[in-house]
C-alpha cells in the first residue's frame, strides 16, 4: 500500500509535469513577456498591498521540471525494488518480520534467503514523497517565499532519509550533521530575503526581475565591502546556496549523507537537495549580474565563481583517494556543481543550466547503479557468511560485469557521461560548452582548474569502473554477487538513454559536420527566460580539444594504472603520492578541522561558558541575591 501510494502520486506528478511541459513547448515566443504560465493570489495583507504568493512556469521552470518529473519517478520505481530484493513472496507482518540474512520457506516450500527487509517500509515512502513535494512546490513557486518553504522541506527530509537508519550512530551523527550545515546556509538567504523584500517590497520573481527594479538594486550602495543592494542580496542568496549543494567551505555534509538509503542518496545528488541550490541560482542570476558589463565580473559574480572554481577542482582530488563507491560518487557531485557555479559566476546561463540537467540524469543513474552494485555484492556476503567484507568497498570487487551484465552497461554510459566521453554522452556537451564560454570571454584560471579537474574526474570514473566491473572477481563476496530485479534495472535502462541522448538537444549550430543537423534547442528554449537572450559563445577548436583529451586522457589513464590490481593489493596511488595520498583520503582533514577549531568550542561555550559560568554562575547569583535580600532585610 505505502508503495502503491508513493509510485501513484509519483506517476500522477509525472503526467501533470510532462503535460505542462509540452504545453510549453507549444507557445510562440515561450519565456517573453506575458507569454508563461503564472498564477497568483493575494495571500498575506501588508498595509495597502498584499504579499502574492502562486504558481510560475517559465522556460527555466519547465526545463527543470521535466528531469525533476523523470529522476523522481524513476527513484520511487527503484525503491520498491531496492527494499524489497531477495524477499520471499508472501505477506509478513510488522512484529514477525524475518531478520535480515534469514532462510525461510515459502508455502510451497520453497526456500528464500531474506537479503533486505526493511521494517520502516511506510515511513520510508511517506518521507521520499514529502521530499519530491518540496522539490515540486520550489519549482513551480513564482516568489521567494515560496520557494524557501521548498527549500526548507528539503532540508527536513534531508534529515529523516539520511538517518533514516537511526539505530546506527554513523547515520544519526550524518544526519545532524547535515541538518546543522545546511541550516549555517539558510539563515544568511533568509537575511537576503528579507532584504530584497525590505529593498523592493515584493518577493515575486516577475516584480522583482524588471529593468527598473534591478537598475535601481544595481545602483544602491551599501556599506558592506562597497557592494550594490543587489550585489549584497546576491551574496546572501547564494550563501544557501553553498549549503544546499555543498560547496566549499559548507561541503562537509554531503559525502556523510551515503548513511542513507542508496534512492536517498540519488534524490539528494540528482533530483532535489543539490540541484535545488543551483536552481535557486540560477533564479537569482539577475541579481547576481545586475550592473554587469558583459566583459569584467562584477564581485559578487567573481565570488561565486572563485567559489564554484576551487569546489570542482577541491573535490575532485578527495576522490582520486576515495574507496567507499558511493563516496567517490559524492565528491563527483560536489566537483560538478562547482563547475555550473563556476558557470554562472563567470555569466554563462545557459551552459550552467544545460549542465544540470544532463548531470541530474547521469548521477541518478551513477547512484542508482551503485545501489544496484551494492545490493549483488551484499548477495555474495549473505552467500559466504563473511560479514566483514565491505559490500561498498570497490577493492572488494572486481569482475561484476559478468555478473550484473545490465548494472555494467548503464553504470558504463554514465560513468562516460561523468567524464564527458566526447559526442555520445549528454555529459560531453554540458561541460565543452561551459570550458568554451571560460575560452571564449579569457578566463583563463577558471578555464585551467576547470580542465584539470575534468581530467581528475575522467580519471576516477574509470578507477571506479575497472576496480567494480573489469578484470576477475578479487573476493568470495564479489564472485556470488547476482543482477538486481527489474524494478531496480528498469530504472537504469530508461535514466541511459537520458544520459545519452539529451546532450543531442544542445549541440552548438557551428559545431563541425553535426551541428546544425539537431537545433540547439535547449539554449533557445533556456535562454527565453531571461530579460535579454543570453548570444550562443563562437565555436571554437581549442576548447572542444581541450574536452577531448582531458576525457580520453583521464579515462586512459585511469585504465592503464588499475587494469591489473589484485586481492588484498593497496591501492596503486598510495605509493607515488605518498603523504598526499593519506591527505586526500582523509579530505584534506577538513572534518577534523571543523571538530577543533568550531565544534568544540561551542561545545563548550555551551556547557561550560554558559551554562556553569552565565547560568549557574552569573544569572543564578543574581537571582538568589535578590531572592535572599528580603530575607536579609527583615532580619535586619
């Protein structure tokens, strides 16, 4: 029932979605004056007006909501699976549940070994279905307000999915920990709301991105650092943002968050939490840009896009040394948000937007198979008995390509759609187009770190894939491992041709041979949604050979070093990088550098400052005094 439920509303939110965007791309002129679907009502009285709250859906909006529609869906299909695979038929009720790794017979006497029996079944559907709700209400929310209430669903949910497993302490500590990270982000946007409202009297995305409105923001001055209103609400806006899509110094949470279920961990990197900051974003990028002259960047823009620079290329050097499959994963996806902020930092709309998209496809898929992996792996521990062996190490594995023939082909198309594999995968046409806006407008630093870091990310893919998928089996565990059901492989079928085939939609006009041949749909349609239509970048060969070998380079490499690695071998960086590797394994001791120098000082402001020295000390010394002083009066 709770399945039947969640699936249903997911399938009935698809159709509205999928309805929606055709009708979009049905109008003329879609994006451009009057000419979007918006729908508002006056909800809160504030004097003689109202504050309006609705309903908006622009070219940006209906973009948006077509892949938050497809990876949603086919997440709530694959949880079904996911939580249900090795189940033996049957009804079993929630006391008498058989334990995780049991043998029992069915009434036919058949035998069944219980892989995964998860007793929270409901809650676990009733909290996924809240979380696409927040996703949806942000999307289609046509003001601030709105989209904060989103936004902050989200982060609830975040909460619950990622200790969803609460009797273990890892996940309960990761669950907080991601709760209190992202709340750091989200009080500096609720002070840029407030602002803005303050500045404009509105939170209405309409009434807000006029001409008039963001010249009067662009050329108000403020007395922090010298910024514009708008350069200062642009901060302060984005500041959620580093929270919410964990970028550096806010990326902490987002690796811990794989104490999830694997569905939880794909709606967090594909279909809400992160692609929800770079929403927000790209929402806000006429603020972020208000004032700019189209050549030097204004501050706000060169601190997002400082920011969105060193995240891509920080997180890229921790996954080099990661070995927990969902990890490296992680870090992929910290990698490439920071390369869509570098994007819109520097002014590039329409690839940071073309970038999420395509990622949000290839990542749902990229976690999805490795829940896939995970579960054949955690078959084979089940198998042997050997309940030591990590089912998510990849030094575990080896050889699973014959064993889960269809987890390996699509787990293959997104890795290459990860590393920008050149012309087939949507992934190579997102991220070329963000290297050539960088060549095409000399940023040079972003154009360098960018390049380095899509060479680290071809790099790991392929460590990934070889260590979990080619060579022989190197453990018992890893030679037992068997395909998932369809409800899991189903999903990864459909979310490989996404990865594939959407990237087809943003092939720039003057490409050689095949441009032209497919309209670049997506920046016409895209780029309608702001006040003046962002002008495609020149083609040019420099940055397309830059793609092109940092993809095959990477991807080579990455094959050649660990095409030979055997049981119980270290890992072959560990030699040649010696202290650097054990820095990068441990996340250049970020974790450990939030520990002394914030956690426990406020741990003890708390417990010792406050509550002994302010409370006990100070407040409850006073209270006494006075408490004691009628006394010492009647005495006298």
């Amino acid at each position: 029932l709770s399945h039947s439920i969640a699936v249903g509303a997911a399938l009935l939110s698809f159709f509205g979605s999928m309805f929606v965007f055709i009708q979009a791309l049905g109008v003329e002129h879609f994006g451009e004056g009057e000419h979007v679907f918006h729908s508002f009502i006056n909800w809160l009285p504030t004097g003689d007006t109202f504050l309006k709250i609705g309903v908006l859906i622009d070219p940006l909006g209906a973009a948006v909501l077509f892949f938050v529609a497809w990876t949603i869906l086919m997440i709530f299909i694959y949880s079904v699976g996911y939580h249900n695979f090795g189940q033996p038929k049957g009804d079993h009720d929630h006391a008498g549940l058989p334990p995780h790794g049991a043998t029992v017979a069915d009434a036919h006497g058949h035998k069944h070994t219980v892989l995964s029996v998860e007793p929270m079944y409901s809650r676990f559907f009733a909290f996924i279905g809240l979380f696409a709700f927040g996703m949806y209400t942000l999307v289609v929310s046509d003001n601030l307000l709105t989209m904060f209430v989103g936004w902050e669903i989200m982060g609830l949910c975040s909460y619950l999915l990622i200790g969803f497993w609460f009797a273990k302490p890892s996940a309960r500590a990761a669950a907080i920990k991601a709760f209190m990270t992202t709340r750091v982000g989200d009080v500096f946007m609720l002070l840029g709301i407030a602002f803005l409202y303050t500045a404009t009297g509105t939170l209405s995305f309409r009434e807000i991105f006029t001409h008039e409105t963001l010249d009067i923001l662009a050329h108000t001055v403020t007395p922090v650092f010298g910024l514009s209103a708008a350069g200062l609400i642009a901060i302060l806006l984005f500041i959620g943002t580093i929270g919410k899509s964990a970028q550096w110094p806010l990326h902490i949470w987002l690796p811990d968050a794989m104490e999830g279920p694997t569905p939880v961990s794909a709606m967090i990197h594909a279909a809400t939490m992160v692609s929800a900051g770079v929403y927000a974003v790209l929402r806000m990028f006429p603020l972020l840009t208000a004032g700019w002259d189209h050549h030097s960047l204004t501050p706000e823009m060169s601190v997002v896009a400082f920011i969105g620079t060193f995240t891509a290329i920080f997180a890229a050097t921790i996954a080099l040394a990661q070995n927990d499959i969902k990890k490296v994963l992680a870090y992929s996806t910290i990698s490439q948000l920071g390369f869509m902020i570098a994007a819109l930092g520097m002014g590039a709309y329409i690839a940071a937007a073309f970038h999420l998209v395509t990622h949000a496809f290839f990542k749902a898929l990229l976690f999805l198979g490795s829940g896939s992996v995970i579960h054949g792996m955690e078959h084979g521990v089940l198998h042997t008995g050997n309940h030591k062996v990590d089912p998510q190490d990849m030094f575990n594995m080896g050889g699973l390509r014959k064993k889960m023939p269809i987890t390996f082909w699509t787990f293959l198309i997104g890795g290459l759609a990860l590393s920008g594999f050149p012309l087939v995968t949507a992934g190579f046409w997102s991220k070329d187009e963000i290297l050539a806006d960088a060549f095409a407008h000399e940023h040079w630093t972003i154009l360098i770190t960018l390049s380095l870091a899509a060479l680290m990310t071809a790099f790991y893919t392929m460590r990934q894939i070889t260590l979990t998928f080619l060579g022989e089996p190197r453990t018992k565990e890893a030679e037992h491992a068997h395909e998932t059901p369809w409800t899991m492989t189903l999903p990864l079928a459909i979310l490989s041709v996404f990865a594939i085939g959407y990237g087809w939609f943003g092939i720039p006009e003057k490409f050689p041979l095949i441009g032209g041949l497919i309209p670049n749909w997506f920046h016409e349609f895209v780029g309608g949604t702001l006040l003046e239509h962002p002008k495609a970048v020149e083609f040019n060969g420099i940055p397309l050979a830059i793609s092109v070998l940092v993809a095959f380079g990477g991807l080579g490499l990455g094959w050649l070093v660990y095409k030979d690695v055997k049981a119980g071998q270290p890992d072959p960086l560990q030699k040649p990088l010696g202290p650097l590797y054990v820095f990068l394994q441990n996340k250049w001791f970020f974790d450990e550098f939030y520990t002394f120098f914030v956690v426990k000082p406020v741990i003890w402001i708390s417990e010792v400052f406050t509550s002994l020295w302010m409370d006990k000390g100070a407040i409850d010394g006073i209270l006494h005094f006075i408490g004691k002083l009628p006394i010492w009066i009647g005495d006298f």
